[in-house]
C-alpha cells in the first residue's frame, strides 16, 4: 500500500512538472513569436491578446475572416500549448517520437510510408524491411534511381524543418530545390543524427494537379472521447504547398490552408500568410493556377472512416493532429501530432463552433467560462 502511495505522489508531482514545463514552453514561443511577427500590435492590445491567450499574430489572422466570429468561440494559444496536451498525458511521446509511432502503428502500417533506414551521428542503420537494405550511399542511390524519389526527416521534427527530398528526374539527382549529386548527399547524411529514412508518397492525381512539387496534406483533428468510446473527426484542413514554402506544405512558411466541408470533402477558399498582417484569401493556386475551391476529395469517405478507426486504436492519446496525404489508392500518414497546430484551421472558423469538439473539451475542463458562454450564445442563434 506505501509503494502504491508513493508512486500516486511521484506520478502526481511529474504530472505537475509537466504543467510547469508546457507553460514555461508556451512563454517561451509566445515571447519568441512576439519577437518574430511581422506585423505587431500595440503594447496594451498585444497585452490584452497575451493574458486571453492569443499571440499577436493569431488575433490578426482571426481578425481577417469575413465572418466575425465571438473571440470566445476560438482556442486559444495557451490552451493549445498548455492544455490540451495534457489530456494525452504521458502518452504524448508516442506522437512526437517517429520512431516510437512507427512501431505503436505496426498493426495498421498499411498507412504509414515504408521507413527504409535510420540515421544516427551521420552513419546509416538498415531497418528490417522486405523491400529495401539501405545501408550505404550506394545503397541509397539505387533506392532513388528505383523509386524516384525518398525522404530524409528528422525523428523528432516540427513544422517541416530539416526535411530533405531526394528525386531523380531526367537522369539528375535533386536535393530538395537544388540540383545535385550523390556525393552531395552523402556530405549531408553525415550531419544528420536521429534522422529516419522514408519512401516518398505520392500523391492522389487532384492534388498534384493543384501543385505538384510538393507532397500537400490534409490536417484532420480527431478526438476519442473514453466516457462514450466513440472518436470523431471535428475539423480538417488541406494544405497545399507553394513556391515559396517549397520543398514542404507548412503553412507558417506560406503554404495554403484550404478549408474542407467535413461531410462533402468538398475543397473551400484557400488562405495564406500575406505582408501587412493581411491574409490572402483565393480560389486558385497562386503558383499554378488551378482552381481549388469547389475540388472534391475523391476518397473522404474513406479517410474519414480510416481516422476515426485510427483515432479509437490511439484512444491513450484522444487529442490527435493527423497529417495525411490522400492518395489514388487510399492514404498515407504522414505524422501524428500530440499539441497540432490551430491557426491554420481556425483561419477559417473557430474550433468551439463544432458541438462534439466544444462539448469534448468543456468536459475536460479546457475551456474557460468566457468560452462556455460564447458558445451557449452561438448554439441560440
């Protein structure tokens, strides 16, 4: 009984020390987002946003959609940071560590791309994979030449950051935008460290018609609520990649968010970053000039089925980003996320709109009573 005791109390002191630890996080990106924004806000209305949560940034994106939704109806920053994590609790680790995912979808890997290696301290490690034995440059270089193209990502990556595309095209190899060679390649495998090894997904014909230089993926945001055991998909975005957030689809590095119907799949308006604080809002790839809004996702249904199976088999983590990328025969995970990103869907409406998702976090005691209220109000209209 005294060991259960105690390991109640050390359980109950690394739960409080990872509250610690996501707020000094959260204060430590608010102030560094504050130091970065290209536009900002005067001191005392920066200082409102900031005690309701919000960056700078984010009330100004919130601000520049045509409908002017109740501030109250959004998740905040600070909640998106601090508090919702912690319904993944311990179990977050699972999400972030790519490695770890790897192995906990090994009964539905199906949907994962192929990982073909790993990279630590330079040196390449064969995975045990029927298709591939990646063990070398050489190696490498004939996975390239047969497939066209793979990927180098680091285990623990964010926002697209150290990712690194390898296509062969016209007999030339291409490192991310830069015509190179393999000698090339192996100079910068030897800086990588915890860096996994995977086959490229391609993507459904509709989204490389929209923008084929990228792999663009869609956002859904599931959650598994255990009183009910039932998992929902309450929001999704597609993101489409751009010439300027090349070779990746992250949106803070100016890619499109495109808004999706979450019955139809039908493709909305697209937004994305603009000077002045602005966003752009369109209908048309700025790059390729595809029309995007109207676009319907041929396979939603079955992704949508796919998720919230996913979402129910992940149900110790019930707080989950999935970037996925549709594709003709199906879909591909790409990441899961443990704290996934709100901007870019809640540029098109606020998360608290949606009664599973307002209902879900009202129970966990997410939200703040100003919110409740909005949310009784926007319900009565």
């Amino acid at each position: 009984m005294k060991a259960r005791n105690l390991r109640n109390i050390v359980y109950m002191i690394d739960r409080k020390a990872k509250g610690l630890s996501l707020f000094l996080l959260f204060m430590g990106g608010l102030v560094y987002k504050e130091s970065k924004a290209s536009v900002k806000l005067g001191f005392f209305k920066r200082l409102r946003s900031n005690l309701k949560g919000f960056t700078s940034e984010s009330i100004i994106l919130y601000k520049n959609n045509p409908v002017k939704y109740d501030l109250g109806l959004y998740l905040s920053d600070y909640q998106r940071y601090n508090k919702a994590p912690r319904l993944n609790e311990r179990h977050g680790i699972i999400l972030a560590d790519k490695n770890l995912f790897t192995d906990f979808m090994h009964k539905h890997r199906q949907f994962l791309p192929h990982v073909f290696a790993l990279v630590k301290k330079g040196k390449i490690v064969a995975e045990d994979t029927n298709l591939y034995t990646i063990d070398s440059i050489k190696a490498i270089e004939k996975v390239i030449k047969e497939t066209t193209a793979i990927v180098f990502k680091p285990i623990a990556g964010y926002a697209g950051h150290g990712i690194l595309v390898c296509k062969w095209l016209d007999d030339e190899l291409w490192l991310n935008n830069t015509k190179s060679s393999f000698a090339d390649l192996d100079q910068e495998i030897k800086k990588f460290d915890n860096y996994i090894v995977s086959e490229y997904v391609f993507q459904a014909d509709y989204a490389s018609i929209i923008f084929s230089r990228t792999a663009n993926t869609i956002r859904a945001f599931t959650i598994y609520d255990d009183e009910t055991q039932t998992a929902s998909v309450v929001a999704a975005i597609h993101r489409f990649g751009t010439n300027k957030s090349y070779p990746v689809d992250n949106f803070t590095r100016g890619s499109l968010s495109t808004a999706i119907d979450l019955e139809s799949g039908v493709l909305g308006m697209s937004a994305s970053h603009s000077t002045g604080g602005k966003v752009l809002w369109t209908e048309t790839h700025p790059d390729s000039k595809a029309v995007i809004n109207g676009v319907k996702i041929p396979n939603w249904n079955f992704i949508k089925v796919q998720l919230i199976m996913l979402a129910k088999y992940s149900h110790y983590t019930p707080v989950i980003g999935w970037d996925i990328i549709s594709t003709n025969d199906g879909m591909k995970i790409i990441e899961a996320n443990d704290s996934p990103g709100v901007d870019l869907i809640q540029i098109h409406k606020p998360l608290l709109i949606n009664p599973t998702l307002a209902d879900f976090y009202t129970k966990k005691r997410i939200l703040k009573k100003r919110q409740i209220k909005a949310i009784a109000t926007w319900r009565k209209k």
